[in-house]
C-alpha cells in the first residue's frame, strides 16, 4: 500500500541544540539532520542522552527563554514548529500529562474539536482509533479510572484520530503488556501507512520496532547525533558502540549479573482475602492470599487494567483494601495493635514500606536532585542525609545531575531518582511500579543489580513489572493478575 504523496511533514536541523534554563550543560547540541516526508525514524540513544528534548523540539513544547536557551535552527515543513501544531501529533513519556478530559471519547475528540474537524467526521473516528489501539471502553468511561497502560493507549488514539502529518512517540508502548505493545505498534504503523505521516519513535528496546521503520538516528551521551542510516546497517556498523553506549541491540548478549538468592528470613507483609479497589467503586479482584518474605523479590505481572498498580498502593498502605486485609506481622508494625499498613502515620512508613509510583513526578518535592535525595533521611537524622545521597547519586549515575531540576530529568534519569528517594530512608519494603521504565541498557543492568542485592541485604521487593527480562532474572514470587473482565 503507497503513502498518499505529500501528507507527511518535513523535519530539518542545522547545527540545534538545547539547553535547560539552570544547566551548564547541552541536553542535545550541533544535530543536523533531514527527515524526509513519509520517512519512519527510530530514534536510539542511553538514557539522558536528550532524545526527548529533541522530540519536544520538533513538537514546539520546549517554551521560550525563560526555559532554557536554543542554539541552530529546527523547522517542521520550513516553519518553527511552533507554526505547524495542527500538523504534529505527539505521546509524552507521561501519558499522565497528556490525560486532559473526564471521559474517554471526550479526550480522544479533543485534539479533532481544536483543530476544527468537521463534527460527523469526529466521532467516528474516535471509535476507530480506539478500536485500533484495543482501548475498548465505553466512550463515557472516566479517564481517571485508567491504568497507565490503558492512558497510554489513549493518548496514542488522540494522535491517530488527528490525522497528523508528523507522528512523534516518547516510549509510546513503556507501560503496555506485550500483547498490546505489538498491536500499539501495529495500530501506529497501519496509521502511518494510511495518511503517510512522518513518523519519529523513541525507545530503548529496539527490536520490536526494526519491522516498521526505516531508519535509525543515535544520538551520544553528549547529545550529539553518532550514527544515522538504514536499520541493518546502522546496528550492524554501529553494533559495539551501541552496547558501550547502553542502548539495547537485538540479540546482544544480555548483560553480566550477579544472581539473587533468595533465603527464606521470615514474613513482612500478609495479604488475607484481599480484594482491590476502583477509584470507580467497582472491585477488581477478591479473595487475594499471598505473603511479603525478608530478602523475596515478588513480581506482579498481568494485563493492562487488571488492578497491578491499586494492588501497589494497598500494598504500600495508600490505598486502603474494600475487603480482606493487607497485615503486618507484629515485629514489623510500630506497634501491635496497629498491624494494618493503611493506618500507619507517613514517618512509620518512611522506614518500613517505600513505595515507587509508575509516574517518577508524583513523588517529587524540591528543587534539586541532591535535595529530593536528602530529604527522605533528613526526616529521620540530618548527619546521614548527605553521605546516603552522594551514594545513591554515585550508585545510580545520577552525580552530574545534582544540582539540577528533578522535572527537568530525562525519563530514564527519573525513574532513576524516584528509586532511589525511596532506597534512601532504608525501608525493610519497597514496592514499585514500573521500575525499569525508560532504562538503557546500562542503568537497567545496574538497577536490577540494586534490587538484587538490597534483597539479600534482606529488604522485601514488589515490583509491578511488563518487564519479561526482569521477572525472569529476579522474581522468587509471581502473582500474575488476570484481565479484570475475566474476573468481574
């Protein structure tokens, strides 16, 4: 099937660069490029390396001079971005940020009404897109009821029903099950055929994306572009360099990890009869039973919308359970009469469950990566709170970036920092959802070497997790929830 001639945008760079307001250095500097109408671009890249800045660039997001500073020249059809919106349809890394209307069908017209769509034309194309990512809710349905995999598959139904010129993805399938990673692709692909949209992807993982693109853009730890050409002779000029880079080439050998092992040193955490809760009223799953062991590594894997993240929360005593209990065995709890996580107070928690929310911003409270560090053990005792942040920032190649802006963070780097604002106040719990998303290959090998030896160290992990790599290399347990409509 031929791409309609004409509909995808142009992108053109000459010698651009960004840098952050508050920054010494370039998130991306002197990239010079031409990405031809119709083209697919798989952009590649380790973590921090400025893809994302580079993707706001094109996208017009980037804001003024009080938000940092510009260098070159970056044009979508030979105009600033900023000129062509109605052309651009973008996923942010956050499909959080990109929710903007209570009910589902309203979010997905949203972008159509702005942009003067004709109003028979809209809701059937509404209906399409979300046919075509498998987001199939009814059109009322509230948006904060969504998981972050099916928010993600919204925000990608938002582009497809624009029909835009220019089709830009941030990890646009991060948080979907790998079912829905391949029919998100597929629904892209199939859209970008159809109207003959320029695409440009990033993401980590690039296996699952050489089918339907046809060219490959790296860029370098500096921001700078180091390799650009076909699929095939990109990876396999480039091949060794992209692994000491950290990006993830298909069949590479994985990397070199110290295995977990798992001892048996006693109970944390019960959950007896537990059922899950909607923010909708609805439940998701009852009758639950399972335990929480010192030093276990348990994964929760399942569908998208199947309760993971509510089971986190109950988990990490944020969310309190419709039925059954979630109990902690009396040497745990501060106190044995108050053995239910939900009733504790936030500094009992601080050093018993530390939770990792699947958006890295939900969790962020000062200005400075060393001062969202601090702030955890300074809660506790101020002479540790230093020492215990250099050492994270060290551990988890976050030093260059103390003084900077959390919000400011590529995805990757805060993902990075969430993890570790909660390692910092030593929980004897850590519950995470999501937590190598955004990760190269080198910070994922480092975090899932973290996690590895905090468990034998003896803390308890929960991970919510997609990450088939992960649950194969770490998880002693694993509950896998099904599809809620399965069970309701």
């Amino acid at each position: 099937m031929s791409c309609p001639a004409g509909t995808g945008a142009a992108v053109t760079a000459h010698g651009w660069g960004w840098r952050h307001a508050g920054r010494t250095q370039w998130a991306v500097r002197d990239v010079d490029l031409s990405i031809e109408p119709g083209q697919r671009v798989l952009l590649l890249g380790p973590s921090g390396a400025g893809k994302t800045t580079l993707l706001h660039g094109i996208a017009g997001l980037l804001g003024g001079a009080e938000e940092g500073q510009q260098a070159g020249r970056l044009l979508v059809d030979g105009d600033a971005p900023a000129a062509r919106r109605s052309r651009i349809g973008m996923v942010l890394q956050d499909p959080d940020a990109q929710v903007i209307l209570s009910r589902v069908g309203d979010d997905v017209a949203f972008g159509m009404e702005n942009f003067g769509v004709a109003r028979e034309q809209i809701w059937p194309r509404v209906r399409e897109s979300l046919d075509a990512v498998g987001l199939n809710l009814p059109l009322a349905h509230s948006t904060s009821e969504l998981s972050g995999g099916q928010k993600q598959r919204l925000a990608l139904a938002g582009v497809i029903a624009m029909n835009p010129g220019l089709i830009l993805l941030d990890e646009p399938t991060a948080n979907l099950d790998p079912e829905g990673v391949v029919e998100v692709r597929d629904a892209i692909a199939e859209s970008a055929q159809r109207t003959g949209a320029t695409l440009i992807v990033i993401e980590h993982r690039t296996e699952v994306w050489l089918p339907v693109i046809d060219r490959v853009i790296v860029l370098g730890a500096d921001g700078a572009v180091i390799a650009d050409g076909t699929p095939e002779h990109t990876i396999r000029r480039e091949h060794d360099h992209l692994i000491s880079a950290g990006v993830w080439v298909p069949h590479a050998p994985p990397p070199v990890l110290t295995r977990h092992r798992h001892t048996d040193t006693g109970t944390l955490l019960s959950a007896t009869d537990l059922s899950l809760g909607h923010r909708g009223g609805a439940r998701l799953h009852a009758g639950l039973n399972f335990s929480i062991d010192r030093g276990q590594i348990s994964v929760i894997t399942g569908p998208n919308g199947a309760g993971k993240s509510t089971l986190a929360l109950t988990l990490g005593g944020l969310l309190p359970p419709p039925a059954g209990r979630v109990q902690a065995e009396a040497d745990f709890a501060p106190r044995p009469t108050r053995r239910d996580p939900i009733r504790w107070k936030s500094r009992e928690l601080l050093t018993r469950i530390g939770s990792v929310f699947q958006d890295p911003e939900h969790q962020f409270l000062t200005g400075t990566v060393r001062a969202e560090l601090a702030l955890g053990p300074k809660a506790l005792t101020r002479a540790a709170a230093e020492s215990t942040a250099d050492a994270l920032l060290e551990r988890l190649h976050l030093s260059h970036l103390a003084g900077a802006n959390p919000y400011t963070l590529s995805g990757g780097e805060k993902r990075r920092l969430s993890v570790a604002t909660v390692l910092a106040t030593g929980p004897q719990v850590i519950v995470l959802d999501e937590p190598t998303f955004g990760q190269d290959r080198r910070t994922w090998a480092e975090l899932i070497q973290l996690l590895a030896d905090i468990a034998d160290e003896g803390t308890a992990v929960v991970a919510v997790t997609h990450d088939l790599d992960f649950t194969a290399l770490l998880a002693d347990a694993h509950l896998e929830l099904p599809a809620w409509d399965t069970v309701s």
